[in-house]
C-alpha cells in the first residue's frame, strides 16, 4: 500500500496538545545489519532514552507504558524488520500510533513535544522530488515509490497479479511465447506463440493482465500526482498506455527488461529521464526568491517570517536541512522567542512553520546550507504576492 500520503500527513499534524514522541531511525533493507537485527536494536535503544526523558517530565510509569506499549509489539515483530526500507519514522502518544517504512534517508533522532516531528517527512510531499516506478514484465510486476534521493518497494501483492498466468490462467512460460514488434507505435504488434492461439487472443490475454494491474494500482494511486514511469519492454509500453487510467503516467518509458538490473539500476535510469521535472517547482522558487532578495517579497529573518505564516502569507518556505531553530511563538501577540537549544517548554519553530505551511497549501523545502537562497539565515521565506 502507498507509504504516507496527504491524509497521514493531515492526522499526525492535527495531534496536538498532548504528549507527542516522534522516532526517526536509518533502516537497512537486508544483509548483515538485518540479519544482526540492528534496525530493531537501533529503535529499542532510542525508546528505552525516551522513556527516561519522559520520565524526567513528570510523566507517569502507566502513561510511559501506554504510549510505550505499540512500540514494544513492533519490537517483538519479526516479520516487520524483515521488510525495511532506508528510514522508519515511529509517532507515539496516548491512544495513537503510526509507523511509516520510508525512502528517506533519516538520521536517528528523537522529538517530544506537544505536537509531532514532521520537518523531516518533507521530501515525501514535495511532488515534483517523489514519483512512482513500475516495473513490468508479463511475469513480474513491482512497484517502488521514490524521491530524487531513494527509493522503496511498495507492497501491491494482494492488488495487482503478479504474472500473466495468473490472470489469463495459462502457463506462460511453456507456452515460449515470444513477443515482436513491428514498429515503435504498438498499432501492428504481432504476437509469435506456439500454443495455438491467435494473435487476437494472445493480445486480449496481456490487455487483461494489464487492465487487472490498473484496477490494483489504482487503489495506491488515485489520489496522487506525481509521475508515474514504467520500466519495461518497447513493446509493451504502448499496450500498457492504452489501458492506463492514471492521469499522470510518465510519456516516456525505462527500455529494456527491468529483470537484467536491480532497485537501484531502475532508480538511476528514472532520474535520467525525469530529470527535466524533478524538483522543477524548487528550482523556479528559487530563482524567484533570489530575483526578489532584500524586497518586500521575501524575508530571512525569523520573527519576520513566523507571523507571516501565521497570516497564510508565505508561499514557499526554505529550512536549513540538518539544522534546527529552537523557541516559542505567540500566537497572540506574534512575539518570537528563540533558544540556544532545546529546553523544557519550548520546540522546534522550523517544525511548527512546515507544518502552517503545508496546511494552507504552501510549499515547503529542506535545504542543504550550502544552497540556501540567503546563506545567512536557517529559514527563508518567499511571499505570496497581493
């Protein structure tokens, strides 16, 4: 099923005003380190130090537990730490619990406030950095959602089939078809088999495979908007397209038979030909925010830009990614208090920002330093303009 969406999203960032743990570990997907269980050594040890934060707050031993009590049942999983991706991302409070396996690269971190850490799922709701690839053959077919950064396999087995006999129940490898083209547009694909059907049959039974992978993507699918690139044989692509029913499947295909490269093969090969669209949106706001430098239309200083998203006036806001900015803000007065560190009764102001920001529908962005559009502040914001 799809890894995090806009309604996940919505949930952890309407939780609030109690006690919020959000848990951020590097994953491996297999060898040593999943073998040794190091993932699952790595999340027990990072809950045993939260326990003694919350502790130290004056919470009590039952409500410790309780939050506690899904994360020591995903401790004792071990089908789930079998299955990992390149982040797992943990939100834990009072009768709530979320976990994600994520193609994001997080570092190990801990957050507890009243709200949960959502800075770093960004990159997953930037739409013009993620994309969806599907790997297709006639006897496989994968999923994997991705970010110009990593990628992750996404569980479609009790949704699509996953070969052609399946669905057409025939046994395609005995039956040696062997699939020829005659040009590039698909129209005079000619179907060689030695089973005895004809053609107009072979080419029903692929248009029922594919039909049924539609109908199961769909269901991962239909609510997104990023691209969607199919790595698979030149003339499949084209019967593929015609019974296609996601609006933004990508015009271009992965040539070749995804088999004869890994995950990673795949990913590299989509970058190339994404490369035009990915992460388009960032690079104009960026061009527009340096345009803009030293305007009204722009602002790099931190009480400047924390009102302003109050009053839903930031269109794009830019952090610093392995940085924070610790503080309150008061939503009365608009009075901005920043902190050397993190202390009791204060937070992070760059998660409270993402979050106002993605809920009026702004976009928001994590920046190496090195890239920030005015170097000499954390947090950038780029106005709407009236």
């Amino acid at each position: 099923m799809s890894l995090i969406n806009d309604k996940d999203l919505e949930k952890l960032m309407n939780v609030q005003d109690r006690t919020c743990v959000s848990i951020f570990i590097p994953t491996q997907r297999a060898g040593k380190e999943v073998l040794e269980e190091k993932n699952k050594t790595h999340l027990k040890s990072l809950w045993k130090e939260v326990g003694t934060q919350l502790k130290e707050k004056g919470l009590s031993e039952d409500k410790i537990a309780k939050i506690g009590k899904p994360i020591e049942a995903l401790l004792s999983d071990k089908s789930f730490w079998r299955h990992q991706s390149d982040g797992l991302a943990i939100f834990a409070a009072e009768d709530f619990f979320e976990k994600y396996t994520l193609p994001v690269n997080f570092e190990a971190h801990t957050y507890i406030s009243e709200e949960f850490y959502i800075k770093p799922l960004v990159p997953m709701f930037n739409e013009d950095s993620r994309f969806y690839l599907l790997a297709l053959q006639l006897e496989d077919v994968e999923l994997y959602e991705a970010t110009t950064y990593s990628i992750g396999k996404v569980e479609v087995d009790d949704l699509v089939p996953s070969r052609l006999e399946e669905r057409v129940g025939f046994d395609y490898k005995q039956k040696h078809l062997d699939f020829k083209t005659q040009n590039s547009g698909g129209e005079n694909t000619i179907f060689h088999g030695h089973g005895g059907a004809s053609e107009e049959v072979r080419k029903e039974e692929i248009n029922r495979y594919f039909r049924a992978i539609d109908k199961g993507l769909d269901s991962v699918l239909h609510d997104e908007r990023v691209p969607l690139v199919v790595a698979t044989q030149d003339y499949l692509f084209p019967i593929y397209e015609k019974v296609n029913t996601y609006n933004h499947l990508f015009e271009k295909v992965i040539p070749g038979n995804p088999s004869d490269t890994d995950m990673l093969g795949l990913h590299e090969k989509a970058l190339k030909i994404l490369e035009p669209e990915l992460e388009k949106t960032k690079r104009e706001k960026t061009k527009k925010f340096n345009e803009l430098n030293n305007t009204d239309n722009t602002g790099a200083s931190v009480t400047d830009i924390l009102p302003a998203v109050q009053q839903g006036k930031v269109d794009t806001l830019f952090l610093e990614n392995r940085s924070e900015i610790w503080g309150t803000y008061n939503n009365d007065n608009m009075n901005v208090t920043i902190h050397d560190d993190q202390q009791d009764g204060n937070y992070s102001l760059m998660n409270w920002a993402a979050k106002e920001v993605l809920k009026q529908g702004g976009n928001v962005f994590l920046i190496p330093e090195a890239q920030m559009p005015d170097k000499n502040s954390k947090m950038n914001a780029l106005y709407r303009f009236n």
